[in-house]
C-alpha cells in the first residue's frame, strides 16, 4: 500500500502480536494511482489468516461503496496475491465510476457509472 495525505480518526485500536483490530471512523487518502478516497469508516481486523473489513463504506470522486470485505490468506499467499489470496466480498450498494477503473484498465469506456448489489467469492483471477 502507498498513500499520501492519509489522515484517519479511530477508536478501540488494540494491538496484541501480529493481531490489530480498530474501529475506523473517519478516513481519507489518495493511493499511489491518484484515486482520492473520503469518508470511509469501517469494523478493521488484520490477523495472520485474514484482514476484515466490516460495514466498510468510502466514497470517491465519482463513486461509492457500502459492503463487507474479508480476505482469507495462509502462510505466504501474498506472494501470489491474484491467485491465493480469498476474497469474501458483499456490496449492499454501491456505485462504481469507470473513471475510477480506467486507472487499473484503460480499455473501458468513460463516463460510465455502474450500480453494484452482490456477494463476490474467490480469488481475483477465478
């Protein structure tokens, strides 16, 4: 992860070994590929063997997100993030800018806005 301009507002953080969990109440970056994020709160966790994100909801310039995110890893699964790493993911709601996805694939169109309810499960490239 690379951010700048992080700035972020918690409760409840509490660290014990590798484990960390928090309340996020309030957070906003920019990441490495120029993507602003605002407001966005979420239950954290971060184990050994998975990072939650419950009730998590963010914002964007031009789109929104409200869901639960939970990654299931083991040993050393980073290592081959799109092919190991789990993602158990739900969108309540949520409103995604191919603006905000043309930074990741550039062959879609622009200007395009998409409303997402689902449940995603599986690695990102199954």
């Amino acid at each position: 992860m690379d951010f700048k301009k992080l700035n972020i507002e918690t409760s409840n953080l509490k660290i014990y070994g590798p484990e960390v969990t928090t309340n996020i109440l309030k957070m906003s970056f920019l990441d490495h590929h120029g993507i602003a994020i605002t407001d966005l709160k979420t239950n954290f966790a971060y184990t050994l063997k998975y990072i939650k994100a419950e009730k998590i909801s963010f914002i964007t310039k031009n789109s929104f997100f409200n869901g639960n995110a939970i990654l299931n890893y083991s040993g050393n699964d980073f290592a081959d993030f799109n092919n190991k790493v789990q993602f158990d993911v739900k969108v309540d709601s949520a409103s995604i800018s191919s603006n905000d996805i043309r930074i990741f694939y550039n062959e879609l169109g622009e200007n395009q806005q998409f409303k997402i309810k689902s449940k995603i499960k599986g690695t990102l490239n199954d």
